[in-house]
C-alpha cells in the first residue's frame, strides 16, 4: 500500500473521529476501498454504530473495532481535520485510486481470459456486471461480496458449539450455542428466567468459558450466590451458615464478567459486549431482561415505546452477528403468553424459547415458538420435561 493513500486512510477516519456529523462526506467509501488493517477495523465499526444510530466518538468506536486497539484509534484520530471540504476531496481521491487500481486488475484479469480461449462474449458480460456492481453508484453488490458475507456468516453457524450444559437443550441446538446467534428465552413472572441464566453462566464456569452476565434485575451478588449454594450442595437460603466455605471460592478463577446496572441502554450493552470480545476473550453473553433496557438519549430512542424495543432486540442481534458470539436474552411474558409490550424478540431472534414451568413444579420444559437453527419441535412437555427445577440446592435447572 502506498504511504499517501494510508495517510489518505488516516485523514478520512481522523477527521471523522473528530467530527462525527463528517460522516455523510465518506459514505461512499466501502470496506474494501480501505486497505490498512487497523484503518479498515476502524471505518468497519464507525459503519456499524451509524447504521445502528448511535452516537460516534472515539470510546463507542474503540468498543465496536474487533482487532484495532485503543492506541490505533488515537493514532488514527490525530490526522483527523475538520474541513469538510477538504475531506470530501480526501474521500473521492482515496476512492478513485482504489476503483482504478481495482478496474486494472479487473481488465488484466479479463484480458488474460480472452487471450486463453477467446470467449470474448463471456469477458465482456463478466466485465460489465463487475463495472456495474462495484462502480456504478455504491449500492449494488457484487456476487464475490455477496459469498464473502454469507462465507464469514456460515462460519460462525458451523464455529465451535458451546454447551449449555443442558443436554436437551443442547441436543436441539446441534450441541450447544454458535457465534452470531440471538437466543431469546421468554418466561412467566416467578417462573425461572434468572436460575436458568445462573445455571448456564455455572455451567460454561465449569467450561472455563469466558462470559459476559447483564443483570438489569437482580444483581451480579445474586447470581454468585445462586452459583455458591449450587456448589455447595445447599439451598441459597443457608449461605449464612457457610461463609467461610464460600470465602474459598475467592481464589477460585473466575469466567464470568458482570455488568450490573437498571440504566444501561442498549447503546452501552453493545459497546460492552464489543469490548469484552476484543480486550477479554468474551465467547457469550446473556441478558437479564429485555425489557428493563434503559430508553436511549433523544436523537437514538424511536417514537413508541414498541419501536424503541424492536430497535433494541434488532442491535443486539446485529452485535450477536458484529461480534461472533452467542447472545441470550430473556424476555418476560405477560398474561397471554407473549412478550410483554412487544413481539419483536421474535422476529429478530434465530430462535425464541418459552421457559414453562407451573409455579411451585419441578418440571420444566421449551416451548419453541420461532427458529431458524433447528427444528420447530417443542424441547420436551409437561410429561416430558426437559429440565427439572431443583429448589434444594442453589435453586438451579438440572437434567431430569
């Protein structure tokens, strides 16, 4: 890569670290216009947050890059300038020389195809259709961009399953949860939607499975003692007359990360999950629950409180796929069965489970209401359960 198109790069991307409103200037710039790998990280995840509509500074980017680091971004952030003029002529020299540099190859490489057989009708439909997909308005795709998507998407569908530890359920699921899925798990009020986060972080602890644990309802120390008394062989009640034995597990490594707070929006949850990826080796995370999201700022919140929901499981699908994990999110049900204030968890997740359990029963079971990553059947029933739920120890769901 020649140095001025870096610098080119560089002052592009700084200028918009700078002043996020440039960004409409370098709209037209696509990924693959952008050579440099820390360059590249960068306008990949400004991309990102300005689709989702949030807001673009140095600390959401530094969250949303995969592999480029803090220091890349502060180094890239120096060669920004605030002259939208002058961008703009950055951006079209930038893209000029690369669609150039592309059309050369493009031309040699047809070249070489109708000197070997001759098939000149075959050289110019191929041409044309790259002409017209990568140089003709920005808004087509080509079918080489288009396999590149769906090769890096099958990757992740076929990426190393991490177990549930719940043999049913994991059974269902091929094995366990896959990168860039959105698990939606809905449940009755009092029916178990915590002890089931609580028994699947204890379960991926067991795996030395690193994992980011969202508490927007009970805290990050409930969850702990849930883990403790399930260990211990005891009912979270009796804690009390075991401090010392959990003192213990002080020195115990510890898999789980959690974020505990009843105002983080979804904004920061992506940023986190993003975060916790790239700095921490993250391999899955979980959200407790849907609907206690906090409302983003003015400018990023929709109209209606159904929107606002529906934009908000969208992201964290879109950071599911961003990120290369598996994302649970539970959700709470209302008196008829579906998602309280809104259905969209069922649109935007690969699949949508209800946890049924009748309250003050041990047996338990999915009820699969949507799916796009196994079969639509039901993982057990009321005469066969899927789980039970063991209110002696921790309490926690166990195989039955």
């Amino acid at each position: 890569m020649a140095a001025d198109t870096l610098a080119l790069e560089r002052q592009v991307l700084g200028s918009i670290l700078r002043d996020p409103t440039l960004y409409n200037v370098a709209e037209s710039l696509k990924p693959e216009d952008v050579e440099d790998h820390a360059c590249k990280d960068v306008w990949l995840a400004i991309q990102s947050i300005a689709h989702s509509g949030t807001v673009i500074d140095t600390q959401s980017v530094i969250g949303s890059c995969i592999f480029a680091t803090a220091a890349d971004v502060s180094e890239i952030a120096k060669y920004g300038h605030v002259d939208r003029d002058r961008l703009a002529k950055a951006v079209t020299t930038l893209v000029d020389t690369r669609r150039a540099a592309a059309l050369e190859t493009e031309l040699t490489r047809q070249l070489g195809t109708l000197r070997g057989d001759g098939q000149w009708r075959r050289a110019i439909s191929e041409l044309l259709t790259a002409l017209s997909a990568d140089y003709g308005g920005y808004r087509s795709k080509s079918a080489t961009s288009a396999r590149h998507a769906a090769l890096q998407k099958l990757r992740m569908a076929t990426s190393e399953a991490i177990p549930t530890g719940l043999p049913a359920l994991d059974e269902r699921l091929g094995g366990g949860m896959r990168g860039g899925w959105l698990i939606g798990v809905g449940a009755f009020a009092k029916t178990g939607k915590t002890t089931l986060v609580a028994t699947i972080s204890g379960n991926l602890d067991r795996q030395r499975v690193p994992h980011q644990v969202f508490t927007l309802e009970r805290s990050e120390t409930y969850i702990e003692e849930l883990k403790a008394a399930r260990d211990m062989g005891i009912n979270i009640t009796q804690l009390g007359k075991h401090v010392d034995a959990f003192e213990q597990r002080l020195n115990e490594p510890s898999y789980a990360e959690y974020i505990h707070s009843r105002s983080i929006t979804v904004e920061e949850i992506r940023h986190e999950i993003l975060s916790g990826v790239r700095k921490k080796g993250i391999r899955a995370a979980f959200i407790d629950y849907w609907q206690l999201i906090a409302t983003s700022a003015k400018g990023l919140r929709a109209d209606s409180r159904n929107e606002e929901l529906g934009r908000q499981v969208q992201l964290i699908a879109d950071t599911a796929g961003d990120a290369g994990i598996p994302i649970v999110l539970t959700s709470q049900l209302n008196d008829n069965g579906a998602p309280r204030e809104s259905n969209a968890i069922k649109f935007a997740a690969n699949i949508f489970l209800i946890l049924q359990r009748d309250q003050n029963a041990a047996e338990a079971w999915f009820e699969n209401v949507v799916t796009n990553i196994t079969e639509p059947l039901n993982i057990g029933s009321i005469n066969d359960p899927a789980l039970m739920f063991r209110s002696d120890v921790g309490p926690f769901f166990d195989a039955p």
